[in-house]
C-alpha cells in the first residue's frame, strides 16, 4: 500500500521539450515582471509608465498560468512578449538606453503579430505561418535598428499603429486556424475574440466622449489599461469551466461592440456636421444623448418583443399572429411525438390561431387522400384523384372556392356558407395530402399573410410525411430483411439436418442391403469351396447361385448410387436423366425438355426437384396423367411439372416437407418454386433458376 501512494503522489514527469518550454516561460515571467518594476521605480514616472508597468505584470503572469497549467510553447510566446513590453517600459525611464528602447519598442508589433499566428496551442503548424512570423521579426529589427542610428525614440501611437497593423496582417491566418478549430482549442480563442471585442468597444466609447466632451484626460492610458484583457483571457482559457458557454458571449459581445460603433460614428458625423467644436452645454447635451442612446441599444431587444406582444394583443385581441403556428410547429416536430398527435396539434393550433370554424388534414398516396385529422371532428369520404388531377392539385398554390369547383368538387359538400383555404402537401413533386381551413362567409376574410403562413406550413407537413414514409419504408425494410435471415437459418439448419438424415439412410441402406448381400457371398463361397471335392455338381449350382447374387448385389449398389446422384444425370445432363426417370415412373408421363449443359448444382436441383414433385403425383393422383417441361430463356432455366389429377389446397401443401425441401434446394442457388392448384383443377409445380 505504501509503494502504490508514493507511486500516485508523485506527477509524472514532463518530455523534455515540454519542461524546456516550461522553464523558459517561467523564466520569462519573472524577468519581465522584473523590468516592470524597474520600470516605476524612478520618482518622476507618470500615468502612463504605470500603466505600462501594469501591462507587462499581466502579460508575465499569463505567461506564468500558462507554463503551469500545461501551455508551455503558448506560455513561452507570452513571456517572451512580456519581456519585450518589460525592456520597452525599463528602457523608456532610465536614461542612456534610448537605443535599447527604440528596438524593444519595434519588436512589439511582430511579438502581436507572432502571438496571433500561434493561437491557441503555441505552435506554427504551418511553414507559411513560420515565414510570416521570422518577417514580421526581420522587418521589426529593421526598423528598431534604424530607430536607434537616427536617435529617434518610437512614440506610443506609432507602437500602437504597428501592433495593429501587425494584427490585421496576421488576422486572415488567424481566421483560418479559428475555422479548423474545435472543442476546447476554440473557446480559447473565443474568449480571446471576446476580449479583443471589448477593448474596440472601450476604445471607441473612450475616443468618441474625448472628442466631443475632452473626457477623460488620459484616454490612451485608459484604452491602453482595456489591452490586459488579452493576458487575462488567455490565463482563462487554461480552465474548462470559465471556458464553458463563451460561444454565447462572443456573440453578445460583438453585438454590443458593432452597436456601440454605430451610434459613436453617428455622433461623431453629427458633430463634423456642426463644424465647431461643442461648447459646454452642448458636451453636456451630448454626454446625455449618448447615454440615452446606449441605453436604448441594451433595452431594444427586450422592448422589441414586450412591444411586438402587445401590438399582437391590440391587434388580434386574444388571437395569436398568425405566424405563430409555424414556431409551435417547428417546435414539436423536435420532439418524439407520433405524427397522428403531431397533425391533431397542428389542426388544433391552426383552428385557434387563425380563428376558423374547421381545420382539416388529408393525408394518403397514390391519388387517394382521406380526411386523417378535423378539428371539430367530422367524416368524410376519400378524395380519389385521377391522373389528369394529381398533377394540377400537386402544384397548385393556396386556393379557395372557385379553384375547388372545378378541380376538387367533393371538398366542398357539405360546406354551406363557407369560405375555404386549401394548401397542397407536397415533397418532390409527390402529392402527400391537403390543409384545409374553414370561416364562414360572415367571418374575416383570408389575408395574404394567413396565405403566406399555410404554405410555410404544408412545406413543412409535406417534408414530414416525407420522412414519415421513409421511416416505415426503412422499418418494413429491416422487416423484410430479419424474415429473409430468420428464412436462411432455418434453411441452413434443415438443409444440415436432411444431410445428416440422408447420410443415415445411406449407412443403413448399405448394411441392411449390399453388406448383408455381400456377407452371403463371402459365406457361400467359402462353402463352394469346400463342396469342389466333394461334390463338385451341387458346387457349380451354387456357383451359379452365386453369379445371380452378385448381379443383384451390383444393381442395389446401382440403385442406392442412383438416389444419391444419378450416373445417368453427371454423364448426359437433364435431357436424358429426367426421360428415365419418367420411364421409371408408375405414371404416364410425357418430357418436353430440350436445353443444354448447366453446373452440376443447377441440374441436380431441377432434377430433384422434379423427381421430388413426380412422387408427390403418383402419392396423391396415382391415375393422373404428368407432363414434366423444361426450358430456357431471359437468363432462367425454367421447369414444371403438371398434372390433371383432382389438385389440392396449396395453403395446406406448401407447410409440408415436400415444399420445404424444394424451396431449400432451389433458394440455396438462387432460384424459388411456386405451387398452383385447386379442388379439381390439378396441379403444376414450377420453378426457376438464374443461369
């Protein structure tokens, strides 16, 4: 017990590449957080070296996070970016290291661009990405070196211009790794995605009050302070529950930013239309405005619907829109209803939506429809529908009573004062059934919104019913296939049993038949043997004894032979084989059989199955006359055998062995047998065989 808990005490241990990574990231987190404190502690930093101190504390311990929690080459790209913020921040307050922040403050951007291409696991899978990465390095060193040899320092515009156009370099790339995405690899990146939203959406409200009303004084810090978001978002993105659902806020997220962008662009055109800056009463007015347009942006959507439910009220009184029949609809087909429940509920919701005095659902193929839901209840006769019918009904659109008189007659017996609305069912341009609702003459009228709704509708019953027939087309198919496997086990099992019934027979036909014949001879020649001197007369007679019982030993060795493949029907085929067997025959039977050679299984199966179906003739119609034809034609070798006996109920006969046996033999090569008869009509048993 004691090995087995220091065993599990212990973590395993990391790769050596991945212990590597997570080394340096750690390293990489400590130095920068190290530069950012160096980087407050003169006496004469401002605002903004404490926000860039701020920053790069985040971003190392990011890099931290993720070097623990199992990120390591997604960590070391943090860290390394956070000691680029470090250097630029240290060097931006000590003195005598402005080259040294020209470069740091270059490398910036390409470290935005480099983070941006690894998303969200560390790594460049791809050469292209690779390349794109080492440029964005080259051409950022390019430009620090040349910062530095010129003696000019970056400003925090420019580095900010450089990380965004960085970003947007890289943003194709990066959309294409989003899209191959999945599970836990892209909630990171949402939550990534949902930062990134926010800080646009802080940017744009901080840009647009400090334009219009000078507040607040440190914009670019405060927009600035919005980037530790990202850091965050990555820490956050190492647990999979604070990274459950994120989907749903990426969505509210950028919708909130793309409103937020409008109604700042609206105010900023509003005020280049003034062509002067506002003086304090109106910064103050605008401060106002732009807040009550915010706060008309989160309320709309929920106002929208209270609205839109009470128009819906005020308009249709307690009545619903007529649209809301196809949500309720759409909403019941996803769950496990049986479709007779799902069509009583549709004719039940369009009965109370639309306010009709009937609704009605036919249903059926083949142009017969029959009434399968009414709401009230009522009988109907089947509409049968002719040729010339199906097709004009099947396209026809919503119709009312004057379309009916002339093509669909019956729907409208029975229908006094009523004004009708009938929407074919349809799926590929087959006819699946009828919506039909009823007002009466006196009610409101049909409008065309009422038209638009019924034809969403029956788009949507036809797709249904559709599925509905495929299911049980599906269901009779597995059916059909279940039989068909229960039909050859139990051929196989008897096909089993009868081979081990013949092999029996055969055993017991040979010693109760040729060994006893040839046992006899063995005896009876010993006892010639000793008669030759003795008496040589009475020898020879059983000599000649002898001769009769051999002859008659090799015909009942011919004859069980003959029953267990006819010499006659391996060496001369069919023709030839089925002639002696009805020379054989009690019965006067005629062949009519002329075809040629065929594999060794197909003759014997008609064979027997022919010899099979002449003794149940002479068992059951001993004075009938039999007629045995063979032929070939369309890939089939086809056989029957008839008799004018007095015939037999085939219901009965085909339970019995007889029938069994051909079937059996016939279906093992792919052929089948069928039996026809009646009382006194005689009787023919027929069969084919692919060939």
């Amino acid at each position: 017990m004691t090995t087995v808990r220091t065993t599990l005490d212990h973590a395993p241990e990391a790769p050596p590449v991945a212990g590597t990574a997570r080394a340096l990231a750690g390293l990489a987190g400590v130095v920068s957080l190290g530069l950012a404190a160096a980087s407050v502690t003169d006496s004469s930093v401002v605002a903004g070296d404490w926000v860039r101190a701020a920053l790069v504390a985040f971003w190392a311990g990011a890099a931290l996070v993720l070097a623990r929690r199992g990120s390591e080459r997604l960590g070391l790209v943090v860290g390394g970016a956070a000691v680029a913020g470090g250097a630029c921040a240290a060097t931006a307050t000590l003195a005598d290291l402005d080259a040294l922040h020209a470069v740091a403050s270059a490398i910036i951007p390409a470290a935005a661009l480099h983070l941006e291409l690894v998303m969200p696991d560390g790594s460049l899978a791809r050469p292209g990405l690779r390349s794109l990465a080492i440029t964005g390095y080259v051409c950022a060193a390019a430009i620090g070196v040349w910062l530095a040899i010129a003696d000019r320092a970056p400003s925090v515009a420019g580095v900010a211009a450089g990380v965004v156009l960085a970003l947007l370099i890289g943003l194709p790339a990066a959309h294409q790794t989003y899209l191959r995405s999945a599970g836990m690899a892209r909630q990171r990146l949402q939550l990534v995605g949902c930062a990134v939203a926010v800080i646009v959406e802080v940017a744009l409200v901080v840009a647009a009050l400090h334009l219009l009303v000078d507040w607040p004084s440190y914009a670019a810090e405060v927009a600035a302070a919005a980037t530790a978001l990202v850091p965050l978002a990555l820490a956050a993105g190492t647990s999979a529950r604070m990274s459950r659902r994120v989907d749903r806020v990426l969505v509210h997220t950028v919708s909130a930013t793309g409103v937020t962008a409008v109604v700042v662009v609206v105010y900023l055109v509003i005020v280049i239309g003034l062509g002067r800056s506002p003086d304090d009463a109106e910064r103050r007015l605008l401060v106002l405005s732009m807040l009550a347009a915010a706060v008309a942006a989160v309320a709309y959507v929920p106002t929208r619907e209270r609205l839109a439910e009470s128009a819906n009220r005020l308009v249709y009184g307690e009545r619903h829109p007529p649209d809301e029949v196809l949500r309720t609809w759409g909403s019941r087909l996803s769950r496990s209803i049986p479709m007779d429940e799902l069509l009583l509920q549709l004719a039940e919701s369009l009965r109370k939506v639309l306010v009709l005095r009937r609704a009605e659902i036919w249903t059926g193929t083949a142009g017969r429809l029959e009434l399968t839901v009414s709401v009230p209840d009522r009988t109907a006769p089947p509409l049968v529908l002719g040729p010339e019918e199906q097709p004009v009904v099947t396209r026809a659109g919503v119709t009312g009573n004057v379309w009916l008189e002339i093509w669909l007659p019956p729907l409208l017996e029975g229908r006094d004062r009523a004004q009708l609305r009938v929407a074919p069912v349809s799926h590929s341009g087959e006819l699946l059934g009828l919506l039909v609702i009823e007002r009466g003459t006196d009610d409101d009228r049909f409008t065309e919104e009422d038209d638009r709704v019924l034809t969403e509708l029956a788009r949507q019953v036809g797709l249904a019913l559709h599925n509905v027939q495929l299911d049980s087309a599906l269901q009779e198919s597995l059916e059909n296939l279940k039989r068909a496997n229960d039909d050859l086990q139990a051929s196989r099992a008897r096909i089993v049993a009868t081979g081990d019934a013949e092999r029996r027979k055969i055993e017991r036909n040979l010693h109760d038949g040729a060994q006893q014949h040839l046992v006899a001879l063995a005896v009876n020649l010993r006892l010639a043997k000793d008669m030759l001197g003795d008496d040589p007369e009475s020898a020879r007679e059983m000599l000649d004894a002898l001769g009769d019982a051999v002859k008659d030993t090799i015909q009942e060795l011919r004859d069980l032979a003959h029953g267990i493949y006819p010499p006659l029907l391996m060496d001369s085929g069919l023709n030839e084989a089925l002639r002696a067997a009805a020379t054989r025959s009690p019965l006067a039977v005629g062949v009519d059989s002329a075809v040629g050679r065929h594999p060794s299984e197909v003759e014997a199966a008609v064979y027997f199955c022919c010899l099979e179906a002449l003794q149940n003739a002479g068992k059951h119609a001993p004075e009938a006359t039999v007629h045995i034809k063979v032929e070939e034609a369309d890939g089939l070798l086809r056989f029957a055998v008839a008799d004018d006996g007095p015939g037999f109920d085939v219901g009965a006969a085909t339970a019995g062995h007889g029938y069994v046996n051909m079937s059996d033999r016939l279906g093992a090569i792919g052929g089948s047998v069928e039996w026809r008869s009646a009382p006194g009509e005689g009787a023919t048993v027929a069969g084919q065989v692919p060939v």
